[in-house]
C-alpha cells in the first residue's frame, strides 16, 4: 500500500463522546472536533447517546477534514475504538469505520480505548515507560507495560472514580459531567470529614465511600454542621488519597522511573498535587496528558492506530469487531517489543 499523505483519521466512539481526530503519521494533531452528549437529567442513556451520534457523525468528521484543509480522498489510514464501551455506541464507530475503510481502500486499525488513554499520554508528555494511573468516568486503573502488555497492578472493584464524582454530583443537581464543578466546591473547603477509604491489596472499592458521602447530604445535619464543599472536599480527599496510596505501592513494585496521569479525571488538580507529591518523594518524573487530550478524542485513537500500523500494519476486517468488555492486559503491544 501506498501511504501519499501519512494521514490518519481517527474516530472515538465509546461512551458520551463522538470525536474524530486527523493525526499525521509523525504524530501532528491536524484536527480534533468533539461532539459530547450531555443528558438534560440523568445519566447517559445508550440510545439516546445512539441517536445523537447517528445524526452528528458525518457532519463531525467533514468538520474534522476542514480544520485540517483536506479532503477525505487524502485520508491513508481509519483507526476506531473497538473496546471498551457500551456495546450500541461502539458500533456505530466499527461501522462508520469499516464503511470509510472500504469505500477509500485504505487499511483499518482496531484500538483499545484505554491503550489510547496511555498511548497519547506517552507521546504528548515526552515519557518513554511510565507506570500509568488511569482515571476517568469508565475506569479506574493503574498499569505498566511489562512482558508485552500493558499489566494492571491495581483497579476498581466496583464503580470508577469519575463515575463516583458524576453520580455524588447528580446527586447534589449538578449535570453531567460532574467533575469539573465538585474539584470547584472541594476547593472552597479544608474541613474534613471521614467517609471509608477502602483499599484491598492493590484493588479499590469507591460504592461504600459513594454511599456514605449521600447519606451524608441527606442527613439533619447537612448545611447545619457541614456544607457541600466540606462533603465535596472529603469525598475528593479519600477517593485521591486512595489512588495514591495504590499508584505508589505500584511503582515500589514495578520500579518505574516515570509516571503518567492520563483520562478525563487527570484534569483535576488536586489528585495532580497528590501524585506529584509521592513522585517528589520517591524522586520519579511525573506528568499530566495535556488537558485538551485527558477526556476521550479521536486524536489518541489516531495515534494509537498509527504506532499499530507503523509496527505490524493494519487489521483484517475479521478482527474489527467490537469488544465491549475487553480488558487491556489481554493486548499484545507490538510497537514496544
Ligand atoms: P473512559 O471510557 O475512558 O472511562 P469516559 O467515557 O469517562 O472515559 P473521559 O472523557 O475520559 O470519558 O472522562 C470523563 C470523566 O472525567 C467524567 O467522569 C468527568 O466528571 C471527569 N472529569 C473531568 N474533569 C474533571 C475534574 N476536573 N475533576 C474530576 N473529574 C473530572
Ligand atoms: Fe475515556
């Protein structure tokens, strides 16, 4: 195949986000359009996420091919989130990609979506091995790469971190996505209350945490003795204190040099404080994804269906079905062997 251009278009489609990203094969982001679905009350419901991208998708990627002034006869290369996700809204991602790989006759890639989370992370900040604390609505890890795979050293149990923060939110009338506002509250408080920090081994469990945080707005003594930014304030400090605790006993055990904060939850500054405070300690470089890159975007699966195609080229279409449950470790990484 003859590449003319380098070009790769990338579409994310996983959960909330549609985003298309066109990344020369040098790694230059050309474009990057994000159409997110923000649910008027609620959480994000599949069909309705279904319906939006459905609508919008076409119109995102010619959006996508004017901000980088070309046209999608340009295109070398379609890159799509196979895995994870919700199964409905992965689909439509596989599809469009499938169609556009076909009638360009250009190779596909299939990406991982948290693979990308690190992948973008890695190239944007300059870090060569970094041992990976990955945070966002969806998941909740913490991974190296070790023997051919991105390894997980620790993880949730049950609900993931942002999906804490979004759902104390809503709880409290602040839309999705909750995040943004509660690191704001928190910031208006240094009153800490005890809510459970619950750590097994390597592993985290945030639901007893979610709970008792809502027992603690719904109770009598709520805007009496305590605020929501004292409630907001604790609920941070425990959850980022819980990351902290495992990401350092992670990099004991790994002996990494660097480590990396990447997914939409990487935003927040004072988990950034945290971990670059235990990155000070045991003297490891520490970095951040750049904020336009934390939360979901076409570009890192661009990327990252780039490094594939450059190390071992594209997929067949066989392997390009979707995979909503698919796990990170269970990928062979052959541009880092
Ligand atoms: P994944 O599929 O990787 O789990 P996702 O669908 O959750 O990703 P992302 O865009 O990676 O999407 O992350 C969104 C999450 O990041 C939401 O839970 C949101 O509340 C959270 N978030 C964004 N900014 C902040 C912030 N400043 N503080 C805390 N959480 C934040
Ligand atoms: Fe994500």
């Amino acid at each position: 195949m003859n590449l003319k251009n380098n070009l790769t278009l990338g579409i994310e489609s996983t959960a909330h986000t549609w985003s298309v990203g066109i990344v020369e094969f040098s790694g230059k982001v050309l474009s990057l359009v994000n159409d997110m679905f923000i649910p008027e009350k609620g959480g994000i419901h599949p069909i309705l996420v279904k319906e939006q991208h459905l609508s919008n998708f076409m119109q995102i990627i010619n959006k996508a091919l004017d901000d980088a002034s070309i046209s999608i006869k340009e295109i070398d290369l379609i890159a799509f989130s196979k895995s994870p996700g919700l199964g409905p809204i992965l689909k439509i991602g596989a599809h469009v990609a499938r169609m556009l790989s076909q009638l360009l006759g250009i190779p596909i890639v299939a990406v991982n979506h948290c693979i990308a989370h690190i992948e973008i992370g890695r190239f944007l900040s300059k870090i060569e091995d970094p041992l990976t604390l990955y945070v966002s609505g969806g998941n909740t890890i913490v991974s190296a790469y070790e023997s051919g795979r991105y390894q997980i050293f620790g993880e949730t149990l049950d609900i993931p971190i942002g999906n804490l923060i979004d759902s104390f939110a809503r709880d409290v009338g602040i839309p999705h996505p909750g995040g943004p506002k509660v690191e704001a509250l928190a910031r208006e408080s240094d009153n800490y209350l005890h809510l459970p920090y619950v750590v097994k081994g390597m592993d985290l469990s945030f639901s007893g945490l979610y709970s008792a945080a809502k027992r603690l707005i719904e109770s009598k003594d709520y805007e009496n003795k305590y605020t929501l930014y004292d409630v907001a304030n604790s609920l941070q400090e425990t959850a980022f204190a819980m990351l902290t605790e495992v990401t350092e006993r992670a990099l004991a055990h790994t002996g990494k040099s660097e480590i990396l904060l990447t997914g939409g939850v990487a935003a927040n500054k004072r988990l950034q404080e945290m971990i670059k405070y235990i990155s000070r300690e045991h003297a490891v470089r520490f970095e951040v994804v750049p904020l336009k890159y934390a939360g979901d975007n076409g570009a890192m699966i661009a990327w990252t269906g780039i490094l594939r195609y450059k190390s071992i080229g594209g997929n067949n279409i066989s392997e390009t079905q979707i995979n909503p449950k698919e796990r990170m470790d269970q990928i062979t990484i052959p541009w880092r062997s």
